[in-house]
C-alpha cells in the first residue's frame, strides 16, 4: 500500500511523518503523470506545486481553512488528497471529476476556477465574510507569476492589502526571472524566522530608519541611491509592500522543509502576508521540465519517453490555418499587426511572432488591456489582429464596445474556440460570443463553415472599414484544402448549398456539415430542407435568407452557441422587423444551462447540435404548419 | 478681448507668453464655470487641470503629439484650447459638443474616452503604431489617481514600462495622501533638473549602487532596512519604478511655472515616463474647492453661490429608493452587505455604508474585482448586493458569468442606469445589460415599472437562491409610494395592468407608463390594446404572456434598450419555442446604433421609445393580420 492509498482526506495526510513526505510527493507525480498521460490534461503546472499542495494541507485545515487555486489547472495534487483519489482516473472525462477546482465536486474547493487571476478577489472576499461573521480560518489564495498579470489580481490586491485581514497570498512562481543573490535569503527566511522573530525584526527596522540622516535637500539623493541598491536586492517584494502586503521569499517551492516551516509561522500572522515561492513547471518529469509549454495541456502520451499518442488529425486545425493566414497576409499587408493575451501557442501565432516581432504583440493574461491597446494602434492606421479565445474575450467585453465599436475602429477580433471546446468544461466553453457581440453597433460578425472560409475572412475583415469578430472552433477543420489565392467572402452575404422546398435549414460555422447530413437524411424520409450557409451573423445575408424562408415557410436554425440572444435569435429579430408572422421556426442550440466537460462530440450530441437534432426539430417546425393554417381559418 | 478669444488652436497659445498663462488660466475657469453652471456638466475634474491642460498644449504640438485624456470628463480646458472655444456653450446639450473627448469631434482629441483607466492601454498602442511606421511624436496619457485602481490600467504599466518606448504618463494626482516631506523633493525636481542632468544622476547612482557592501549572510537585514527608509519617502515612485517607468514628481498641479519646465525637460526624454502631478479639485471656485464631490458631476447652479438652479423633482430617484431600501432590509437581514466600484454617493449607498461600515465595500474603480470579491463573500453565506451602473458592469462580465453564474451565487445585481442616461451620451447610457445578462445560465433579470416595484424587487432578489439583477433607470422615479411592507414581487411573474383585444403591448420596466399612454390614444382609435408590465426578463412570465398574446395576435414589446438580444428578443425566443408562428410582432427598442447625448427624454422620442413610436408601431403589426391571413389562406 501506497503513502497516497492511505489519505482520504487531509486529516489522513497529518498523520505523517515530515519525513515521508517526499515520498508521498513521488507518489502523488507518478499518479498525475499516469493518468494525464492517458487523460491528457494540465501537467507541468500540477507537477510544479506538488510540494506546495502538500505543505499547505499539512500545515492548514482545509475546508476550514480555504485555499483557492488561481485558474486551477495546478489543483491535480489538491484532488488527489482530498477524497478523489479514487476518482482520480476519470480526471476530465464525460461524467469523471473536473480538470478545475469545483464548488459542487467537493466541499475541499473553495471556489471555482479556471479563468485567471481572480483567487485574491474571491479570497479577499471570504475574508470579509469571514469577519463579517466573527469566525477564524486562513484564508489562502495561490496564485501564479502568469495570473499576477491580469487586471483583477491587481484590483484584489490593492483592496486586500491595506485591509489588515488574514488574508495569506501565495505566489507561485515559475517563471519570473530572480536575481541569483536573493537565494541565500530565501534559506535564511525559511529556515528560521517565526513569527516572534519575524515581529522583532519589525521593531529593529523601525529603530534603524529613524537612525537615518535628517531630510533635507539632499534627500532626493538619497532616496535615489537607497531606491537603486534596494530594487537590486529585493524587486519582487518591493511591489507586493507597497501593496501593503507583509512580504515573504522567495523560497524554494520544491523544498518540503522550508515550505512547512514558513507555512507554520504564517499561520500565526494575522494579516495580508504575501509568500513568493518559486517551482519548477513539470518538476519531476524529465519530458515536462525540458518542455514545460508543450506539457502545459496536453493530449494522451507515452508515459515512458513523453511522446503524443495522439494519431496525427487528418486536417490542419482552425488555429493552424488561421496562424499560417496571418503569416501569409501580413507578407504584403504591413498593416497587419498580431495580439495574445499570452497564449501565442494557442492562437496559432508564433510563427508570425518570429517572423515580425516588430508587429507581434503578447500583453500577458491582459485581455481588456489587448483590446484597448488594439484601438490605439487601429486610431494610427495598423489593421490589429486580436486573437483571444471566444470564453476569454468575456474579459474585454467593455473595452470591445466602448474602446472599439464606439469609433468604429478596425480591430479584428481573431475568436478561437468558439463553440464547445470539450474536456475543459464549461468555465472555457465559448457559446456566450455571438450573444454578447450582437447588439454592439459597428460589430461585423462571421463564422467559417470550414478552414478555407476562415482563410477567406480573414481576407474580408482585412477589407473591412471597422470592427468585425471571426469565431471558429477548437480542434481539426474539415480537411478542406486552403486556396492561398481565393478572394475575400463577400461582405453580409451566405450561400445557399442545397436546395429544397419543404425546410429551411440555417447554418452558422461548422454546423454546416451537420446540416448537410440532417438535409440527407430528411430527403431520405420525403422531405427536402434547402441549406444556407449563413456566413454572417451580422449582418445578417437578410435577401438570401427571406427569399428561402418564404419559399419554404419552415426554418431551423443551427449554431453551437446558447439559444438565447444568438444567431437564431437574430434570425427571429430580422423575421418580426420585416413582418413575416408567418414562418413556422425551430432554433437548435444550447439550452439555458451550463455545459459539462467531455469529448466535444459527445457534448455537442447530449446537447442536441447534431443530425438527429435538427431532424427533430425539422419534424417539429413541419408539424406547426397545421395549427397556422388551422388558426389562421378561424378568421383571425 | 480676452487672451481665450484669441486661440483657435494650441499655435496661437504658444504665442502668448508665459507671464500671461495665470490670466489665461483664470479665464478659462471662468469660461467653464459659466457654462457648466447652465448645463450642468463635471465641473470639479475640469477646473483641477486648467494649467496642467495649459502647459501640456503650451510644450507638445498636439495633434502631432498625441494627449489621451483618461475618463475625459475633465477635458473642458482642453476643448476650450483646441478650436471648440465657441462651441462650448453647448456643452452635453442635444447636437452640441460632448462632455468627454471624442475622435469624431475634433483632430485633438487623440481617443474617444468616458470609462475609466484605459489611456494608458490607448496610449502604449498609439505609441507602437508610431514606431512600427517609423514616425516620431510624444504619446502623452493623462490619467487620475482614482483611475490607477482601474486593472487595465495597471495592465496597461505593466507593459508599457518594460518596452522603453517614448510614452509619457501624467498621473494628475488630487486625493491620494502624499507625505509632507516630498514637497522639498518636488520643487527641486521641477525646477532644476534638465534631461542631461537626470542623465548624469543616473550614472551617479549606479557608481553609488555598485559601491554598497557586498552580499553576505546580512542581505536580509540590509535589504529591509533600504527598504523601509525607501518607503518613507518616496512611496509614490516605488511602484511606479517596479513598473519601470522613470518617475519624476510629485510637482504642484497648478504652478504653471514648474509644469511647463518639467515637461520641457521631460519632452527630451525618450522612454517611458511617469510624472505624478498634484491638483486639486475644484481649483479656483470655491463651491467646488469646499464640495468636490458634489461638484463632481452637477446640475445647472447658481454662479455667484453655487447653489443648485434645479427644481427639487417631485419624486425621489431609482437610486435614492434603492438606498434607502438597502438601509432597512439591511437592519433585519445580517447577510445583507453592499459592494460599489467608487460611487458610493451615485449608486445612493452613502447612508448604508454610514449604518453598516462594516458592510459596505467600495473597492474603487474594480468593477471585476467587486463582482468576484462579492462572488467570494456569497459563498460564505452573505447577500452582496453589487451597486454598479449599467454601463460600467460591462466591465465586469466575464466574472459575473464565471465567478457569479457557473455556481449559482446569490450574487444580487442593482444595475443603475439602465437605459439612456441623457446628457454623458453613449460611452454612459446602459442600453446593452439585459442581452449581455440574458443568456447567462441561472441569471435572474427584473425591471421595476415603479419606485415601489423595486423596493418589493429588492425583497425578491434577497429571498431568490441565485444571480439576479435590478435593472432601473437614471432620475427620478414615478411618484408612486412606496410601501415598506409590501411583499416581494412573485419570482417570474408579470401583471397584466390593462386588458385588451386586438393587441398586446408588452412593457419592461419604465416603458410601461409609456405603454400605457399608447393604448389610451389607440383606444381613442378604436384599437383595444391590452397592456403587461412583465416584470422579468428573465424568465420571462410564459403562461401571462402566451395568454395574451394568443388572445391578441399582435404583439408590440417596448423597452429602453437595444433590439438586438433584449426583452423584445427573448419574446420573439419564447413564442418560436412555443411553437406560435401565427403571432404578428414589432419590437420597440434602440436601432443597431450608438445614441448621441442630450435630455434623456429627448433621446427617447428620437429613439421611438415614446407614446407615438408605440402606437406607429402597433399599426404596423396591425396591417400585418391581412397578409397572415392572406397567406394562410394559400393553403400553407
Ligand atoms: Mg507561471
Ligand atoms: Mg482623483
């Protein structure tokens, strides 16, 4: 029997000796890589805190005190200990335990997560509630380097900090760069500071700055040469003091030791302190520390050598083909400028960040700051290419309205993952864009029904005197071949891919395969659905779809978006402005709920996006025809 | 002739001399004053940066240089400089200039501003974009202390500082506390220091830097005390240089003197600059100096006293009734805790946060923040109730569908100033909260009719177990009483207020009186209209609804929002869900356009939100029966 076979709970954990702790970490690393490697998953990043999780559930009592994990792809460990060990193999799997923390999984998470840089917020939050209260417990907020970018970890931390309460912030650090000379600090801090010493030290300060020569003219001098010798010493905590956090570290995040023993006299501070770790990515698995981006999320591999199981996809994703587009393009358009909010990778960019760094702009998880930023750059005649995924760009909905389509600036919102994106679940689901973009006036809004129309748009928003989104979904396109030479798709206009007079059959994106298989099997059953190919979703092709609306009285709408307020929606708004009362209409999409995580297929069918979906509700616009007609005759 | 009336533009300011600018000064606040004091308008931000806005256009060469002016309500002295000198008596009056800086208004004003913090994000992308092209020009971002709590703009330094581009930020500066003892240094910085000089300091610096003792064991110690006695005094900069931005000041806002020669010096400088400026608010008239927070944003007053012109309105505002409600709920309900984004006075929480100080959060302008940190506050068993206006929850949208939706927190919204809000114009009316909230899973949307209704929505919301919104208008309410002990309203429920045959007008929230003024002149017509206030938006009251809208066959929706998504959509939503494709429908809303500034009453008779508009567009669904029928009578 394993250390790990034995902790159900964190209570179980306590009974250890220190001493067999690095063991249990072993143990607890095999386990993560054992099932991501089978599961895929976020590895390098659970890997790199595994000792953190430990020395937290070993000193703290977790769910009395609350630990909030930022973003919350690193919480593997924090499932294993906390009564999922045995579900633990089912890690984002249709109907297995979440890749997030989750509220409703286990009263051990404290909060959801998975979009950055919120855990202070939330922390500070149940602090206040907290006292408010009148009770006691810690309350713990681990946040990453990467998180520390994003606006709202900013905000948090400056209400936080000059609050005074036992609020503990931990900064898990795993890429900022640290001066070599600031190791010997870290030992020293770790290894014996307790609290008493720690408010000595305190006392000693105060004493030794009030020694400090008298203010006077030269002051500005001093303050410079004090200014300059502190920033090369201590710069990290610099900015968390000013904060008002009592500063901590950085101290080495692998080692048990320095971690337990910090983590026991912070226990004992009643007060905003800000403890910087630093880890490793991937630490303990050779394959991931030598390539911590790679292994950052990951599909299945061989556990042995590192290598992808995955069978090479047939066709070229949305994202490839959209990041070699931009290369392509921006050869001849030196307009073109390129924005991430940190996910160069993910957006498919990096080869138009090695080729134009000039015109390439990362801005960290900073998405209302890349938006904004993208308006000053179009106000100066740059074409920006904003390239965020669909659940992300939530973030800069504000600036996409009052910084973008206020002045009609030419920004173009580069969408990935719009749609259902599968085993990360619904915090990174992207089915809210097309609802929330719709009524912002000046906003031009596409969807690709394959890989080729997205090459086509891009050349369409380039042409474009103002802001337009393109939204196209996670993973393998259509296998379509990419016509480098093909011109721009027209501005507001579809296309009209099947005829038919029974049915309309309306189809945004990639719903467009699914509608040619649903109009295959109605024309097997007697009835023949036209299809369009809808293209925009504003505006709308209003000539194309009115004409096959009255030809066929019956229309279905398809997206792989929420029901309300999207492209179906806007297909009933345009329908009531022209006065057609009289068309029978069905719309398939995502009903008002959240949608779990699992393979995207598999979620797109429970939801109804699908072949048999849209015959069904074919079937059921069909059956309307007699109750018109029906009250119609009653004279009405 | 005045000094003013002699500047068409900042050229013919540059040919007075510097002995003539204090007379300048005071004739603009004159000029500003006077106006203001007839339209109303922000007075207090304006008159703190009258030589500020002197001196910058009196050193760079705008719009060669380029000035962001960050919220842009204190950019009066601005406009009066750049060529709208005689167009500014129709300051934020209807077809008149706007009170903010508006691209489309003028070649000065470098980027459309009115929500908080994002020049500094404008700013860098002016500033990348000039030097993609190879162009030169000072990129100059003026933004207040208040603005800083923004998280774009902290990310906004975050990247700006590192780039080394030329981009100057000024920080006007007019409540942050500043030790006493940085005066000396501020004088001594703007006097004195040419950019060869900073240069030459520079050096001085690193040779002192490299002279400390060497690093040993007593890093620690060493580290701590620069550390304390650098925070002692020059606080202010510590952070702004963790940012790496140079930092020079703090410099006196109003001594026209220093300012010109800190920015000549500075014009040299080549890098990202941060000049902390001091002002203060109101400067110059002293209603404003002695109540800057009531001169903040005013109504029309008395010159001489500053007393306001306005007539008290008959009945007490949305904002009021909802702050006083929150007093009494607040008295018998310990849960109960409020949260605003630096508006305690505008959302009406001054007396709540007196009461319960340690309820009330104002978490400055952190709209992101404040949604998630109450999110944090509602797991742990307290009622938040998040005060923020329509426009600036924009900001926070991706936490209130995140932090707030997925796990269903009895988060309650009171969105204020939903709708058009008049004379700030578009960056400031609300006409986006109900399709941006709709398709949130688990949100809950209501619109009271009255002042009563939401006093009773308030009690609903806090006995509901999920998110739900307020959403209520700008200005004074109905006049209707309001019952202290009336019951909550009925979750999900409408009423039916005027019954009706031939036509149902759907009313959400204020546009019921209108509504009901519409079906009394169709009436006189000989048009029976029946009337619904429905109270929610979501859900939507079906079974009302679908009754009368079966028993009309025309239905008419009305809201102050846009059409795109809103109430009107999700109507048209429910009815093809219902499968009633016989129902002739118009909606009444806002086109797909930005709507300009004015009087709110204005607006909406322009916008069609009005008695006539409804009846016109009830006549159109009207005529729409005959070709239903004529249709129908095909035999489709
Ligand atoms: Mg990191
Ligand atoms: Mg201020």
């Amino acid at each position: 029997m394993t250390l790990l076979d034995q902790i159900d709970t964190p209570e179980d954990l306590k009974k250890l000796d220190r001493s067999q702790l690095p063991q249990l970490a072993r143990e607890i690393r095999d386990n993560i890589v054992d099932v991501v490697s089978k599961n895929g998953g976020h590895l390098a990043s659970s890997l790199g805190v595994v000792e953190l999780t430990i020395a937290v559930h070993y000193v703290f009592d977790v769910p009395f005190d609350k630990v909030i994990w930022d973003v919350g792809h690193q919480a593997y460990a924090h499932k294993l200990l906390t009564g999922r060990r045995e579900a633990f193999p089912t890690l984002r799997t249709l109907g297995g335990i979440s890749g997030f923390p989750k509220v409703s999984e286990s009263p051990y998470d404290a909060f959801t997560t998975g979009h950055s840089s919120t855990s202070v917020s939330a922390g500070y939050g149940i602090s206040c509630a907290r006292d408010i209260k009148g009770e006691d417990g810690k309350v713990i907020s681990i946040i990453g380097d990467g998180s520390l970018t994003g606006g709202i970890a900013y905000e948090g931390l400056n209400q936080s900090g000059p609050s005074s309460r036992n609020h503990l912030v931990i900064l898990n650090d795993n890429e900022m760069s640290i001066a070599k000379n600031v190791g010997a600090l870290s030992s020293f801090l770790s290894r014996t500071f307790s609290a008493k010493y720690l408010q000595d030290l305190k006392g000693e300060f105060k004493k030794a700055m009030k020694a400090l020569p008298k203010v006077g003219d030269d002051i500005y001098q001093f303050a410079k040469k004090t200014e300059e010798s502190f920033k090369a010493f201590v710069t990290p905590g610099m900015l968390f003091e000013a904060f008002k956090f009592e500063y901590l570290g950085p101290i080495d995040g692998h080692n048990l030791e320095h971690l337990i023993d910090i983590l026991e006299n912070i226990k004992k501070l009643n007060k905003p302190v800000l403890l910087h770790v630093m880890s490793k990515k991937g630490m303990g698995y050779a394959p991931a520390e030598a390539n911590p981006v790679y292994f950052h999320g990951v599909g299945a591999f061989e556990k042995e050598t590192g290598n992808s199981m995955k069978a090479k996809p047939k066709a070229p994703s949305y994202t490839e083909v959209f990041g070699k587009s931009m290369v392509s393009l921006a050869e001849s358009d030196k307009r073109i400028v390129a924005v991430t909010a940190a996910m160069p990778e993910g957006t498919g960019l990096t080869e138009f960040a090695a080729r134009f760094p000039d015109r390439f702009f990362d801005v960290g998880i900073a998405e209302q700051h890349g938006v904004t930023f993208a308006a000053g750059m179009a106000t100066e005649g740059m074409k920006p290419v904003v390239a965020i995924y669909s659940t992300f760009l939530q973030r800069a909905y504000d600036q996409i309205l009052h910084d973008v389509c206020l002045d009609r600036h030419p920004v173009i919102f580069a969408v990935d993952r719009g749609g259902l994106v599968g085993e990360d679940g619904p915090t990174h689901h992207g089915l809210f864009d097309l609802a929330y973009l719709r009524p912002l006036p000046n906003m031009a809004i596409m969807a690709p029904a394959d890989e080729n129309e997205l090459r086509r748009m891009l050349k369409t928003a380039l042409d474009h005197d103002g802001p337009i989104a393109i939204r196209y979904p996670r993973g393998a396109g259509t296998g379509t071949a990419v016509d480098e030479a093909a011109p721009p798709l027209p501005f507001g206009k579809g296309a009209l891919v099947r005829e038919g007079k029974d049915l309309l059959l309306l189809a945004i994106g990639t719903s467009l395969a699914t509608c040619m298989e649903a109009a295959e099997q109605l024309s097997q059953r007697g009835i023949e659905a036209a299809v369009i190919n809808a293209r925009f979703v504003k505006p709308l092709d209003k000539d194309l779809i009115l004409t096959w609306a009255g030809t066929t009285g019956h229309v279905v709408t398809v997206e792989e978006h929420m029901k309300a307020g999207g492209f179906g929606s806007a297909v009933l708004e345009l329908f009531s402005d022209e006065g057609l009362s009289n068309i029978a209409t069905a719309r398939v999409g995502i009903e008002d709920h959240f949608v779990e995580h699992g393979p995207r297929e598999a979620l797109c069918r429970r939801q109804g996006i699908s072949t048999e979906g849209i015959v069904e509700a074919s079937f059921r616009v069909l059956g309307q025809t007699q109750s018109v007609t029906t009250l119609a005759g009653d004279g009405r």
